[in-house]
C-alpha cells in the first residue's frame, strides 16, 4: 500500500498495531504458546540467523528444534522461570553467527481466539556496545539527580529534554504537550542547531491520529531508526484461518509504522526518531520526541533510561499540577462555605449568592455573572443584558435544561452571542431548580490570542505524488503559520467546573428543603383555605338578604314618612340607603370571590384576540368621550377556562382605564410573549403607576394603593385575577413606576408544563 492509495477514513481506521511487518533492525518470532514445546507459528521474514531450520521448515516446530540453540536454552530457561510478560522484557545478549551481536527481547500477547502467544524480537546491536546498561546507568543517575533538584515545572521540562538528548545524542529533543482537543503544543526543546526549532510551536489533533494517540498510551516507547526503511513482512503458518486479523505487535520494539507517519518525517527532514510517553495518571499528556537528520539507532537500554527520565517526569508534574488543583479547589469551597452561608441567613435565600458579589465571580474566576430564579434576574459584574441573559436562559432550557453547561465559545453554540462576546464568549451555568427554568451562570469575556502553528492547520492534507486529490498525504509544510483566535474565552478549569457542580447540588437542596416547607404550608393553608371559603360563602349569601333589607326600609321610610322627617334625618337616611348599598355590593364581590375558589375549571380553547375584543366592547361605557390610544398585539389562542379569562382580561383593562383617565391621550397596550413551557400576556398603560416596594400588596384582597376619593373600587379586582391565573397554574406579577404608569403580567402554562405556583401562599 502507498501513500496515494489511503483515504482519510482509511488513516482514522488504519489498525497501526496489526501492521504484518516490522522495521528491518531486528527479526520477530511468535510462538503458540509459553513453554518449550510450543509451536512457531509466524516469523519475520528475515529470521533466519536465529533459527536452526529455513524457515519455511521451521514452521511449525517446537521452540527447542526452531530455534537456534544458544537462543533456545536461553528462552526455555525464561519461560521456565514463570509468567511470560505483556510488556518487552530482555532476556540475553547473543552475537548470531553472520548477523552480529543482538538483544533478545520477549513478551506475551493474545490472539484473535483467546490464546497465548509469545513474541521474542532480536534487536540489532551493531555499534550500541557503549549504550548498554552498565554504561548507561551512571549518565541516568546523573540526570535523576538534576531533575530532582528542580521544582518549576518549565524548568522540569527543559531539564528533561536536555537529559534525553544527552543519553540518545538526538540531534533535537521536543516535549509535546496535548491540550483538551488533542492539539500539541512544544512546551521544551533542546537541539544543536542541525535541525529547525519548534519551541512554542503548536501541531494540529489530525498529525497524531486517535488510534496514534491510544497506541502512545498503551506503549510508551517508540523507535524507528531509519525513515527509509523497507519493511519486513511476517511470515505466518499456513493455513491461516479466514479473516484472521495479523499478529497484535502493539508492545512491539520492531513494530513497522504506518506509511503517512513515514512520509511526514520525511517532510519534516528527518531521517529517525524516538518517542516516549508521558502519563499522568494512566492519561496521555504528551510526549518526549526525539529526531535525527541521518539515520540513528538507539538501544534498548537507553531507550528505557529515556522512559525512566519521562516517568519521573510525569510523577513531578502530576505533583505539581495536583498540588495547585487541590489549593484552587480548597480555595473554590471555602468560597463555596461563604455564599451558602450567605443563602442560609438570606430571605429570600437565592439573594445570598448576589449580596457577596466577590465571592460569586471569584467562584469561578468570573468577570460577570447572573442568577435567575424564577421570573427574577439579578446581575453581578459585567455582564450581558438583562434581555440577553433571559434569552440565553430560554436557550438552555431549550436544551432539555442540562444540569450543567460550559464552553469557552458561547457564540459557535448559541449565535445570538455575538452580540455580547465582548462580556460573554465563555459560559458556565447550573440549573439550580427542578421546578422552574432558574440558573446560576458565570460569565468570560472574549480573549483574542495569536497562536503559532508548525504549519497551516487547516491543510492537514495534500494531494499525492501523482497529482490525485484522492489520495492522503501529511502535511509537507512546517514552516509558522499564525492564527488570531477569537470568539473564545478562557477555558473553564476542573475545579471550576467540579465545585460549581457541588454548589448545585448544595442549592438544589436548599430549595427542595423549601419546596417541602412550601409544599407543607401549600396543604395546611389549601385546609384553612377551604374552611375560609365555606365560611365567605356562608356569611356572604346570608348577609345579602339583611343589606336588601336595609336599603328597602331606609327607601319606604324615605317614601312615607320624607315630609315629618327633618333635613338631618333625611341625609341620615341617605348615608344608611348608601352604605347598604355599598355593602351589598361587597357582599357580591366576596361571594365571586369565594366562588371562583370553589368552581371547577372548563378548559377550551380561548381565542384571546375576540376575548380581548369582547371585553372592550363591555368596558365601552366606561371609555365613552375619552381620547384612548389601544396597541392590541395579535395574541395566540390558548387552553383555559373562557369565564375567568375574561375576568382577568376585564380586570385588567378596567383597572388600564380607570387608572389612566387624567391622560390625554391614554395609551393601554395588550400584548403576549412566547417562551418555551409558557405564555407570558401583559396589560400595560400610562396611568398613575405605584410604587413597585409595594407590588405584593396589589393581588391581596382589599389591599388599595389609591385613596378612595381618587379611584373608586374595594380592592377585590386583583385578587380575582390572581385567583383564576393561579387556578390554571399560571403567575402574575406587576412593574409600575408613580406617575409613569404599569404593566401587569400574567403567565398561562402550555399543555403538559402547568404546575401549581407556590410563591404567593405567604401573601
């Protein structure tokens, strides 16, 4: 297979550890098998100075009669010795007669059907006598002893990468290390000049495949001497049964490598390499990557002093990136303490998080946030508009409300965010109700960089020799390429991102503490609720009878006996025949009153345009000879009782009326808003308003803002939007301004989302 013949979906598939070759510096035999008479079942194809037969005859045999015998007494005195290995292992050093000398290397791997096979690979030593252990062991020493004496990290990684280079005499030793989305960054470099530096450079994901990078993981270290070299077919015991897959070789020394990885050393004008694995914690953080100008070989022993140094390494910077996580997040929950301490002496407890606005940006190292709870939004720092933060929450809600939201690129998710990069490209938010779409959310500000790329990261492809657009080939140029990024923040940190999952978990709890001590209170006053509503019924049917009562004698007494009375008894009589009628009439008002509470709901659908229609053709009297300028917003046809949406409509505008008749013109406007599990309606004028301290007041039974003599009423209208909103299990709420006028809301569920508004029982 050539270069030109693969395909991008070939390369992400490409089973890099089953390549059926190896590298020709070594020969490879596999054994079915882990004792001394197990058969040789595949062998490179240049195996012959290790076996005592050709080849061809020697599959097949036993270990003892395939292999040479010097080699064979020291393999059958190792497997005697106990388990065989997943990992290479050294067994002897023997010189093959016409070969040279070799290292003997072993390990156990499983094949497709379960079994246990054992790989021995001969490793070519050809001029690396002074790279063996004994000589290895005092430069390793030395370097352990340097590393261990250093503390910052930047000082750690070049450290490393001058040690390496010492040991394997590489003529450039990079450190590479890999970010969220897999792109490399050099992050230490040391070299003699032969070959370019890459320092600070950063290489796209696409250069180290998925495959590449678990290949990495599993086996740290990697060698491939000679950029040009043909591999070496293995050879199998025939048959081989049908869709077999080759020999696993992902612990392989000699493992031939993938023919674009061939190529792009090629393009990068280097004729060998070696790399070596970093972990940290069992993850893979970077590499140790190693590169020479000519052709280079490097020992088994260096190689493992190498992954020694990288080991070292990764334990001194897990260290040191633990230490600081664990400060930062016992930073993070001493915060944590602060504002859940601050909820818990708060009322209402969700103010809590915005008395200590400190406390809540530094939370999560924010320069804005915002809590919405409810129909509430407060803000803290810099931030989006209120307009915007609402949408944004709309947004997230649409998402199927996810308990936890981040992204350091709010506008590649959420496209309206563009108009607020500035103050929020990066978004971390909790949903911290299960009853209502309220978040905490934190926000970053765009921060435009300049990243340097060792090439253009957008042509991780070209075409092939030929001129063909089909084929794949890596990238032929390295040369720096820089990007500006915007639209993105900061990224949000593992602490961040964990305790600010923690803090959820604290004010969930929090408000279902609440909503079990509402849900309580909910029973016992729906209890008292019923008591009081058999009660208002009972007194206000038996008192209409006496107020009629009242107001028919005053009147006969009026009528009969008007000319003995004096001027005195006549207004006397006057004020009674009015405060009767007064009476009456709150008597009535008290009996709907307690009616709606006690009347069962008949839901249909409500066209609330000709609703809305229809009660202005009611309220006409009441706007005869008045200058009134109406806004009447197409409003959508929606699921509830017709009666009582009409008197909530026919509150509403009789209050818009009354309230703005010393304007000239009035203006009332009606309108509605969609959201995703409600419709939000508004009446809005520009009448007398109120003073927003006392909103709460305004839905209770004959709570007045307005003297009598100014407006007339008893107080009671309110109350019966209220009631009937609550019945369809809606809110209301009001914003109004003294002499700039108000607008009152009301709120009806969709279909399937309605649920029993708690808020008001304490009102």
């Amino acid at each position: 297979m050539t270069v030109g013949d693969l395909d991008l979906d070939a390369c992400s598939r490409e089973p890099i550890h089953r390549p059926g070759s190896i590298q020709p510096h070594g020969m490879l035999l596999a054994f079915s098998g882990s004792d001394a008479g197990a058969p040789l079942i595949q062998a490179s194809a240049n195996a012959a100075p290790a076996l005592s037969l050709p080849l061809a005859q020697a599959l097949g045999q036993p270990l003892e009669r395939a292999l040479h015998p010097q080699i064979a007494t020291a393999v059958r005195s190792f497997l005697a010795a106990g388990p065989v290995p997943s990992r290479p292992v050294p067994v002897i050093l023997t010189e093959l007669p016409g070969a040279g000398r070799h290292q003997l290397l072993a390990h156990a791997v499983d094949d497709a059907a379960g079994d246990r096979v054992v790989i021995l690979e001969l490793e070519r030593l050809d001029g690396l006598e002074t790279d063996l252990l004994d000589h290895v062991y005092p430069r390793m020493r030395e370097a352990l002893e340097r590393l261990d004496a250093l503390n910052a990290p930047t000082d750690l990684l070049s450290c490393a990468a001058q040690e390496v280079r010492a040991l394997t005499g590489f003529d450039r030793v990079l450190i590479y290390r890999f970010d969220a989305d897999w792109h490399g960054t050099v992050v230490a470099e040391d070299g003699n000049g032969r070959l370019p530096s890459y320092m600070d450079l950063r290489f796209p994901a696409s250069d180290i495949p998925t495959q590449a990078r678990e290949l990495y993981r599993l086996n740290r270290q990697r060698l491939i001497p000679d950029a040009g070299y043909a591999p070496v077919p293995l050879v199998a015991l025939p048959p081989v049964a049908e869709g077999a897959p080759p020999l696993d070789l992902s612990f392989s020394v000699l493992r031939s490598v993938s023919p674009v990885h061939v190529q792009y050393m090629r393009n990068m004008e280097t004729a060998s390499s070696m790399s070596v694995s970093i972990l940290l914690h069992g993850a893979l953080w970077g590499l140790v990557s190693c590169h020479h100008h000519e052709p280079k070989a490097v020992s088994y022993a260096v190689r493992s002093a190498c992954d020694l140094i990288a080991q070292i390494l990764s334990v001194r910077i897990a260290a040191v990136e633990d230490r600081r996580d664990a400060e930062h997040r016992i930073a993070l929950q001493a915060i944590q303490a602060r504002l859940l301490a601050a909820m818990a002496q708060a009322d209402p407890f969700i103010a809590g998080l915005t008395e200590h606005p400190d406390d809540l940006l530094r939370f999560a190292n924010a320069s804005g946030a915002a809590v919405v709870f409810e129909r509430r939004c407060t803000l803290v720092g810099d931030t989006p508009t209120e307009e915007q933060v609402r949408g944004l929450v709309d947004w997230l809600a649409a998402q199927g409300e996810p308990e936890q939201f981040e992204t350091d690129s709010l506008p590649a998710l959420y496209p309206a965010a563009a108009d607020f990069e500035g103050k929020a490209a990066g978004l971390l938010a909790i949903a911290v109700s299960k009853l209502h779409a309220s978040y905490v959310l934190w926000f970053r500000p765009e921060v435009v960089r300049t990243v340097r790329w060792g090439g253009d990261p957008r042509k991780p492809l070209g075409r092939d020799g030929q001129g063909q657009g089909q084929g794949l080939s890596p990238r032929a140029s390295f040369e720096t390429w820089k990007e500006t990024v915007r639209h993105r923040a900061l990224p949000w940190t593992a602490a961040e991102r964990d305790t600010a999952a923690a803090l959820r978990h604290a004010v969930i709890g929090i408000v279902l503490r609440k909503a079990e001590e509402l849900a309580a209170l909910s029973r016992e006053l729906a209890r008292s609720n019923k008591e009081l509503e058999s009660f208002s019924y009972s007194v206000s049917h038996d008192l209409r009878a006496p107020f009629r009562h009242i107001v028919g004698y005053a009147e006969l007494l009026q009528e009969l006996e008007s000319d003995q009375l004096s001027a005195t008894g006549k207004r006397y009589l006057n004020v009674i025949v009015d405060a009767a009628n007064s009476a009456g009439t709150l008597v009535d008002n008290l009996l709907h009153f307690s009616q709606m509470g006690r009347s069962e709901l008949a839901p249909v659908s409500v066209d609330m345009n000709a609703l809305v229609a229809e009660v202005r053709e009611t309220l006409a009297p009441d706007t005869a000879g008045r200058a009134i300028e109406w806004d009447i917003a197409p409003l959508p046809t929606v699921r509830g009782d017709p009666v009582m949406m009409r008197l909530v409509l026919q509150n509403l505008l009789s209050n818009a009326i009354k309230y703005s008749r010393d304007r000239e013109p009035a203006r009332i406007a009606v309108g509605c808003e969609d959201r995703p599990t409600e419709t939000i309606f508004f009446v809005r004028d520009n009448g007398v308003g109120f003073n927003q301290a006392y909103e709460k007041k305004l839905f209770g039974v004959f709570q007045r803002l307005h003297r009598n003599e100014e407006f007339e009423g008893i107080g009671i209208g309110l109350a019966n939007v209220r009631r009937a909103v609550d019945r369809h299990g809606g809110r209301t709420w009001a914003d109004g301004r003294l002499d700039k006028g108000a607008i009152f809301y009301f709120t009806l569920p969709k279909a399937g989302t309605a649920k029993p508004d708690l808020r008001d029982l304490d009102e």
